[in-house]
C-alpha cells in the first residue's frame, strides 16, 4: 500500500520500479512568501523528496471566517510539487481550529480535571466529543476531499494530526454526556457499572445515570474502575473522530488511502494504538528521540512496536526531527551520523517512509528552533548536505519497499491496557514504570544481539518461541487462558512482578499474587513488598534487584529456583523462578533488575527456548539485526549501536547500503548502517 503510493504522482520510468521508500516532510509554505515556494521544490528535487504532508495547520487560512473559503494558494502548491513530481500527503486540516470558531463557540475549549478551560492560543484546543467542533470539522474536510478528490498530486490523506497529543483527556461536560453513553453501551445497566467499579467502596454506588461524571479533580483517589473506563473512553472518543473523518474521506475519494499519525513513544499512553490501527489503511507515526543512554534502543523499541501494531507490515515515518527539537529541557542537535542512522533504523523495523517535521524551519512562532531539511543556516549547512545524502541512500533502498517484517524467534508484549491499569494512583509503589521495564528487556536482549519482536495482546503468540510479558498487570479470564495454553503447548513465556494482578474491571484475582498466572507460574505470593527510593537488594545469582520484591513461594514441584533474595526482609525466598510444563516452560522475575541484571539472567531463560543470537559473536550487543523479507530477497539491516567500526564476520550477500566487504567480514561504520541482500531460505 504505501510504497505503491508514489507510483500515482511518478510512475517509474521505463519500467524502473514504482515502488521507492518516501522521502519528505509537513511542508508549511502558507508561512513563507510564493517566492520561496520555488526554492522550495528545487530544493526538494535536489534532496530526493519525494512525498509532503501538506496543510496540517491551515484551517485559519483555508477557511478565514465560517462562510469564507481561500482554496487559491493551495491550489497553485499541489499543482506546483505536481508539477515536480512531488506527491501530497494532504492534512484535512482539522488540528488547530482557528480563532473565529473558539470565539464564536467557546464550548468546543476543552476542560481540565480541576475544572480549568484550556484557551486558545496554541494548538488542539479543542474537545473530542463537542458536537459543534466535530460539525465545523467535518465541513472542511467534506470541502477539501471535494475539492482535491482528483487532483493529480494526492496520494493519501492526512487526517488531523496527532490526535491527542494535547487534548485527549478532557473533563468537560460535553465529556461527560459522551462518556455515560460509552458507560451504558459498555455495561447497560447500572447494576453491572456498580459491580465493576466497585461502588460498595466509599459509598459511590450510583442510582441514576445522571450523576456519573468523568474522574474530575477530587478529594482523594477516585474511583480506579471510573478512571480506567475513563481512559478507555477518551482514547476511543478520538478514535471516534478519526472515524468520523474518515468515513467522509472513504466515500468522496474511496481510491485515495486514508492514514494518521500515532505518537508510539514513552510518554505518550492516552491512544491505545493498537485498538486504532485497524481503522486507518496505513499505520503511520512520529518518532522523537530523548537523550540518554537508551536513546537508539527507544528508538529501535517504537519502530519495532509500530511494525508489531501495524501487523508486521510496513507503515510510514511521519514525522522525526533533522536535529534538535525545541520542547525538551535541553535541545541537543544531533551528532554526526545520528540524522542518516535514525532515519534508516526506522527503515529496518518497517517503515517504507521516512519523513520529518518539518521541511523549513519556522522563522516565526513556537517553533521556531525546531530543527528541518532546510534549517536556518539555508541550504548551505551540514543538515541539508546530510539531508539530501539521505536521500540518495533510500533511492538504493528501494528494493525494500513493500517488504514485510521477518518474524523473530522472541517476542516482548506491549500492551495498553496494563500501561494504564499498571501506573494508576493507590498502588504499592508510585514508582512503577511501564514502559521502561519493557524497555529494558527489550535493550538486553539487543545486548546480547537476540532480535525480538515487541508485539500487542492481539499478537498471535504462537509463533514465538519465547515471550516477555513485563508488568502485564491486567490480566483477563481470555488472556490467562491464552497465556497458559501458549505456555503448555511448548512455548516459553516470562513475566514479572505485579503481573497477572487484576482482571479486566481492576478487580485483583484472589488467593495469592499472581491470580491470574499463578497455577502455569507455580508460584505464590502473599504480600507485595517494593522497596523504598534508592534501596536494592542483593539476589544470590549476582544481580541486584531495585523497585520491587515478593513475599514469594513456590507451590509446583516442576518449578525451579533461579535466584533467591540475599539479604533482606524476604532473604532466602525465590526471586526468579521457572516451572517447566512439558516442553515450555513460564518464568517470573520478581524484582526490577535493570538491563544490566536481565542481561545476566537471560541466557538462562534463552537457552531452553532454543532462542539464540542470529550475529556472529564479535557482533552481539554491538550492532542490531533486522530482517525484512520480500519476493524472494531477505534484507538483513545491520545498524551499529556504538560509535566504533563493527566488524562482522561470516555475512554473505549484496551490499544495498554501507560499506563494501573487506575480506570475509562486513564493516559497519560507527553511527552507520549496513543493509545487506540475500537470497530468501
Ligand atoms: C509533533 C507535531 C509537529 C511538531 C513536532 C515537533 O510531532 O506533530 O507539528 O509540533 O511535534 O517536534
Ligand atoms: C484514613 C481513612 C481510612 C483509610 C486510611 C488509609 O485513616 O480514615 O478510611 O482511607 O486512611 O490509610
């Protein structure tokens, strides 16, 4: 789908391939004088862009009052960069109303918890579920699909832009209204809303529809079912939206596909993605980096998620940054090699697409230090040099378009649900984090050069020798089942601590830690026990656990030691454990060990497996292996995690990008990439 996408504006000449990886940005040439528009496409030509995200942020200027229109400019822009083969990712232009219609309707200015309405002023101020944004938004892409449907230069719509960025938890009551008529789809009768949040609790049962209301600011913890529903409506009243703005777009341009951007990152956890990407005809997302020293591997986890949302398929790089970005702390640009080894790891875990914000750098407003293809400096600088480098790397890339992910012998299970449920307030620690415990594994596994694939519940887990389910908190009736049987009919699942806790309304399982997996993990727990800030404790094998411990037993005669506590209130008890069932096996590691303590432990959960490192032994940990496969080629990605030359032995193949072959090894370059053909097996 998307690499096909380019052949509308361009076909491949002489029967050159059609398919290509995109190259591009969000272009905003509303904000620069026409002539700048010329300089603009040659030097897009001369970078290799060949895709823009068009008009993300031009609401204000197509539609200057309620019954005014200005299509004029936008016009004359997609017949330009049709003109130079330049294909349109084209916004509907609905994420940032403009100031007459929040002047006009100040009832579509989203609330907060504590009651505050959000002004406008910057962006996405608006509710999900006001039913007059949603008509005045529906208006204009009903406009723009009716104007452009035919235009020569569109070649995918572009629908909002990063829906819920800032707006996706809203307190309004507009908010309110919607989220009880998602309460009584969900539960249909009061009595069963009662049974699932608990409501014998703190005298909160209700007896009328009517008083329920979003978890607005209290005055103590609310209701934790009342905020888990919470979240799961907000993330669907946008997914609502995104519908709604769809449906439009299906039935005025049913050729053309219809995508948006997810912002699959560490801490951004309102949209469950993976329930979205079934609505949209192509995963897209954007990709910002933090610095620290697990930066790449952050990097490499959210591709490799969006490729595992996006079923293995490819999907698109909407938007990362040439440099620096301006909404950190500390803005640091990038260190040479960064821009090119980014992009292309994107590229390794399944992007046909690499795109950034944004194509020039802003001279005015709030982004204005916001790195681009074209920063400040103009074309004259490093970062365009760099930019329009790249762009030559992925026309030798374009083989690769269209090829779908090869699946890994090991897999880590993200999931949204215990994301949400995990980190909720009330709990044994405040500390927990979700995503960096997955994260983690995630990093010592590339330690030790083993490839895994990060996938959703909905993943067909049989296909994976091992699974790592980090803090798969919520654990459902369903999903025990799945684990369990994936578990005795031969595969090797680990989880760990506060795992398996509660079932789908927040309700712990009783009769010991961890209800719901704890007959397949042959263990059980009577009390949590997480450690104060800064404290750790000591466990026999070496490592040293921080966070978290177990007041922990076994209960199977098949379940085996790994490691025990040292020292401590739970000194002597099981810290890590493993029941063999037939030819699987179920772990559990009950304590935070940190990359560097999973990067000790792992090889004795791999080695029953039979998962094993695909890299040569001078490679592990050194550079991460990707593998995409297509018509009959394998397209080995090897992308250097230090800033030294890697040497790999004992590759053969052709050499796509990076350096040639010395004498029976492979080098790849500090920072670089190398991108290897090979025959399929
Ligand atoms: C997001 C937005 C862009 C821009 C960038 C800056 O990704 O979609 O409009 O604000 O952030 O990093
Ligand atoms: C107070 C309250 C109790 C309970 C405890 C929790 O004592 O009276 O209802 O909430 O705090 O520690």
């Amino acid at each position: 789908m998307i690499s096909t996408l380019l052949s509308q504006p361009q076909p491949g000449p002489d029967g050159g391939p059609t398919h290509r990886i995109a190259y591009g940005a969000d272009y905003n040439p509303d904000q620069w004088p026409r002539e700048v528009w010329d300089e603009d496409v040659r030097l897009m030509l001369e970078a290799g862009v060949n895709i823009v995200s068009l008009a993300i942020f031009s609401w204000a200027r197509i539609q200057p009052a309620e019954d005014r229109w200005d299509f004029g400019w936008l016009d004359e822009v997609m017949d330009l960069l049709h003109a130079h083969g330049i294909g349109v990712d084209l916004a509907t232009a609905t994420a940032s109303p403009p100031p007459w219609l929040t002047t006009a309707h100040p009832e579509i200015l989203p609330v907060t918890a504590s009651g505050e309405t959000l002004s406008p002023g910057a962006r996405q101020h608006w509710r999900p579920t006001s039913p007059v944004f949603r008509t005045h938004a529906l208006r204009l892409v009903t406009a723009l699909a009716t104007r452009y449907a035919d235009h020569p230069a569109l070649v995918a719509w572009h629908i909002s832009n990063e829906l819920g960025c800032h707006n996706v938890h809203d307190y309004s009551d507009d908010a309110a209204r919607a989220f009880r008529d998602w309460l009584r789809a969900r539960y249909e009768t009061l009595d069963r809303l009662n049974e699932a949040w608990g409501t014998a609790f703190w005298s909160q049962r209700y007896s009328d529809w009517q008083q329920i209301l979003p978890p607005r600011l209290a005055a103590s913890h609310p209701n934790p079912t009342q905020q888990l529903d919470f979240k799961r409506f907000s993330s669907d009243a946008l997914k609502e939206h995104l519908r709604a703005e769809r449906d439009i777009l299906r039935r005025l341009t049913p050729h053309v596909p219809v995508t948006t951007n997810f912002m699959v990152m560490p801490g951004i956890k309102g949209m469950n993605y993976a329930d979205w990407a079934d609505e949209i005809d192509f995963v897209s997302n954007d990709h910002y980096t933090h610095p620290g020293p697990q930066a790449q591997d952050e990097l490499s986890f959210s591709a490799n998620l969006t490729s595992g949302i996006s079923g293995g398929r490819p999907w698109f790089l909407m938007e990362h940054s040439t440099s620096a970005v301006n909404w950190q702390p500390v803005n640091l640009p990038k260190e040479t090699g960064e821009l090119a080894r980014d992009s292309l790891l994107h590229v390794a875990h399944g992007a046909d697409a690499v795109c950034f914000f944004q194509w020039r750098q802003s001279a005015a407003g709030a982004e204005k230090y916001h790195s681009a293809m074209v920063p400040h400096a103009g074309a004259d600088s490093d970062v365009f040099r760099t930019v329009a480098a790249l762009g030559g790397t992925l026309r030798e890339l374009a083989p690769v378009a269209g090829s779908v992910r090869e699946p890994a012998q090991a897999a880590i299970v993200f999931d949204w649900e215990s994301w949400w449920a995990s980190e909720q307030d009330s709990h044994p620690t405040s500390r927990l984090n979700y995503h960096q415990e997955a994260l983690d594994w995630y990093s010592a596994l590339l330690d030790l050069g083993i490839r895994a694939d990060v996938v959703t519940t909905a993943t067909d887990l049989d296909r994976y020798r091992l699974v790592v389910a980090p803090v798969l908190h919520m654990i459902p009736a369903t999903l025990a089942k799945r684990l369990t049987r994936y578990a005795e009919n031969g595969g090797h699942l680990v989880t760990t601590y506060f795992s398996g806790i509660v079932d789908e309304n927040d309700h712990v399982w009783l009769g010991g830690y961890p209800g719901a997996l704890r007959d397949i993990l042959g263990i059980r727990a009577q009390e949590f026990a997480p450690l104060p800030d800064g404290s750790s404790v000591p466990l026999d094998d070496g490592t040293t656990g921080t966070l978290w411990t177990d007041h922990l037993a076994v209960t199977d005669p098949a379940t085996e030691v790994l490691a025990r506590y040292a020292a401590g209130e739970q000194a002597g008890r099981p810290a890590v454990t493993r029941r063999a069932t037939g030819t699987g096996s179920a772990g559990y590691v009950s304590t935070r060990l940190g990359r560097d303590g999973l990067t000790r432990l792992l090889p004795r959960l791999l080695a029953p497996a039979g998962v094993e490192s695909e890299l040569p032994k001078e490679a592990r940990g050194r550079v991460e292996a990707t593998v995409r496969t297509a018509d009959g080629s394998r397209y080995l990605f090897l992308v250097n995690r230090t800033d030294e030359q890697v040497t790999v032995p004992g590759l053969a193949g052709e050499v796509l990008v990076g350096e040639a072959a010395a004498p029976g090894a492979l080098v790849v370059a500090p920072r670089g990439v190398t991108v290897l053909r090979q025959p399929a097996v």
